[in-house]
C-alpha cells in the first residue's frame, strides 16, 4: 500500500511540475448551469486530447425542486468528449447536500489547442428552472469519492491543477475538513454566479482597415468598471496588453467605446478585452480575429482543395500554427525542420489558414481548404 501511495503522489508532482494545466468553475445563464474551463493560467498555450472528463455539482436540500435536462457539448473546442448526466450520490453522499455526476472516460479524442488564460465553454446542462434559484458548487475531493474533477489527456495524465486550487472565481475555496463534509482530504469549491455580471457587454467588432485595426465595443449596463484593458496575441508572441480604455464607472445607458491598433501583425491577429473592477476583479469578453496577408512571395499549398495531405510550393520551417474559420488554433508545432508535404487528415472539412513564422523571421500565410465528399 505504501508503495502504491509513494506512486500516486509521485505521479502528481510530476504532472504538476509540467505546467501544462486546466482550471475549472461554472456560471449560470438563465435556466443553463454551464461548465467553463481555462487553460493554463500565466502559462503557455496547451495542445492535448481527452480520455476522460468528469465533473461535480453539489447543492443544499432545502434548495427549489428541479429537474435537470439537456446537456449541450462545446464540440467546436473539445471535438469527441462524452459528458452524459450519470446521475444524484452514485458515488456517495453527504449530509445536508445533493450532488451529481457528469463526465465519463472515453476513447481518445483528437488534439485541439487551448489559449493560455482563455476561458473555453466545455458543456452546458438545462433545468427546468431558473438555474440561479439554486446554490450549486463545484466540487472536488483529492480522494476522489464522492466529489472529484476530472480532466484527462489521451496518454492518461492528469490535467487539472494538482499542484493548487483546481478551481478559479471569486469564491473558489480550498476547504478542509468541513467542505464537503463527509470526505477526507483536501477540498476545493467554487460557487456558481448568479445575477448580471458587472458589465454587460452588447457587442465587440474588430474591423481590417488598410494597415490597421479597428475595435468598437458597447456596453448595456455598468457596475463599477474601472475600464477595459485592450488585449492581443499573435504568432510572435502571447497575449499582451496593448491599450486601456478608462470605463464609466456606473451606469445603465448603453456606453460605446473605441480603439485603434496601429501596429497589427502579419498573420492572424487576436483581439480580446479585460474588463477590469475598482476592486480588481476581472472579466474577458470572446476573442475576435483579423488576419494580415504578407507582403511579396505568397506560399501555396496544392492540391486545394484536399483530402488533408498538403503540398508546398517551397520548402517551410520553423514555427507553423494552423487556425479555422473561426480564429481558433487547430494545429500548430514549434521549430520545425524543412518541410514541403503535411498530412492534417484529422482535421474536419473546413476553411483554414496556415501560418510559417521561419526562422528567417519572414512570415508566410496560406489558405486551403480540406474538402472529403
């Protein structure tokens, strides 16, 4: 027993010790409990696949009677994952609380790529009431009975936060030993949100103008907004503050609001906004994208379409980072050698661009389309 002990916790600072991790939290949308994930925070990008992913949710007794319903999968960010509703204390119970079971392990999934810090919809789950009238948590336990997280790759690694709080939000908690109170071990709860948020943003455009880009966001309402900090990331480097725009503080008419970047990047540029509290706290909006074609020698790629084997018409290497029509990563690998031929037959039928940033730094951009009839 000792042994299996000293190898279970030399598996989890091994895995911790990589970096490579997602936390987790849930919000709420009108009659929609919905289950977010974000991807290593302050860390770099992540690109995985998933075997198994598992959730809890815990909630008082005396909370409204309710039943829950369709559950909705993010199949565009995690393609393959299973999350069936596998029902109330099927692996245990404690007193005073209800919990449920989402999630199962699975065969292993293709690999998408996951933006550092960006929070990703994993799955939603429909009541048939208002999803605020009741104090869900989501829960873990390090015993992993009855309460746990679960967020596995292909290769059976462990990729939530082993190394510190699996969970992230204003009140995401570690707890010992009263929550839950009938676990051993170290615990992590978060609560659900409920109510509007502190800003209710209406809409965010990022529009191409010749050489430059231009943002454009409104504002419904307002609580307490110290402003929004103008964020972008590119194929050169990560996400990075490019602006601050100071917010209204309070108010409930709709507000608009501008900025200008100057200076965008060859390539797909990435445009997201931190809204930031007087008291610190911070949301993102979505990610918007706008791409800027190189200058002088085009790469092409042949056949286009294609089944998924691709062609060059000249020789690539160093940094290549494949994005969909939507703006989100795909594919992408590091200091590649020379390269004229890939095989993306897993990817999906589709538009897509590819990005080469060579080590020549010039910067080449292609699109092709993956067509299979």
């Amino acid at each position: 027993m000792k042994n299996i002990i000293f190898f279970i916790l030399f598996l989890l600072t091994t895995l911790s010790s990589k970096g490579q991790f997602f936390q987790a939290t849930i919000d709420k949308d009108g009659n929609d409990l919905i289950f977010l994930l974000r991807a290593n925070p302050g860390g770099g990008d992540i690109t995985t696949n998933w075997s198994d992913t598992e959730f809890f949710v815990r909630w008082p007794d005396n909370s409204p009677a309710f039943n829950f319903g369709t559950i909705t999968v993010n199949t565009t960010d995690f393609p393959g994952i299973n999350i069936p509703n596998n029902g109330q204390n099927a692996q245990g119970s404690e007193t005073g609380y209800t919990n449920n079971w989402f999630g199962s392990s699975y065969s292993a999934t293709s690999s998408s790529t996951y933006i550092a810090g960006l929070e990703y919809e994993i799955f939603r789950v429909t009541l048939d009431i208002p999803a605020a009238n009741v104090n869900f948590e989501l829960v873990h336990n390090e015993w992993f009975a009855p309460h746990y997280l679960a967020l596995i790759d292909g290769s059976g690694g462990d990729l939530s936060n082993v190394a510190g709080n699996m969970f992230y939000g204003d009140n995401a908690m570690i707890c010992n030993p009263n929550c839950p109170a009938s676990t051993p071990g170290t615990n992590h709860v978060v609560e659900g949100l409920s109510g509007p948020l502190p800003v209710e943003l209406f809409s965010f455009t990022a529009e191409k103008l010749e050489k430059e880009v231009q943002l454009d966001w409104i504002t419904a309402l307002e609580e307490n907004n110290r402003g929004f900090s103008v964020e972008r990331k590119t194929a050169q480097e990560n996400w990075k503050q490019i602006g601050f725009i100071d917010g209204k503080g309070t108010t409930v008419e709709y507000t608009s609001y501008s900025f200008l970047d100057t200076n965008p990047a060859l390539g797909n540029n990435y445009y997201r906004l931190k809204q930031i509290d007087f008291d610190g706290t911070f949301e993102y909006s979505e990610t918007r994208v706008v791409h800027f074609e190189a200058n002088g020698k085009e790469l092409s790629v042949y056949p286009n379409p294609s089944a998924g084997q691709i062609n060059f018409n000249e020789p690539i290497s160093g940094r290549i980072i494949i994005s969909n029509a939507l703006g989100q990563i795909v594919w992408q690998q590091d200091n590649m050698e020379a390269v004229q031929y890939l095989d993306l037959s897993n990817l999906s039928s589709g538009s897509y661009v590819l990005e080469n940033l060579a080590r020549s730094k010039r910067l080449n951009t292609v699109r092709f389309v993956i067509s299979r009839n």
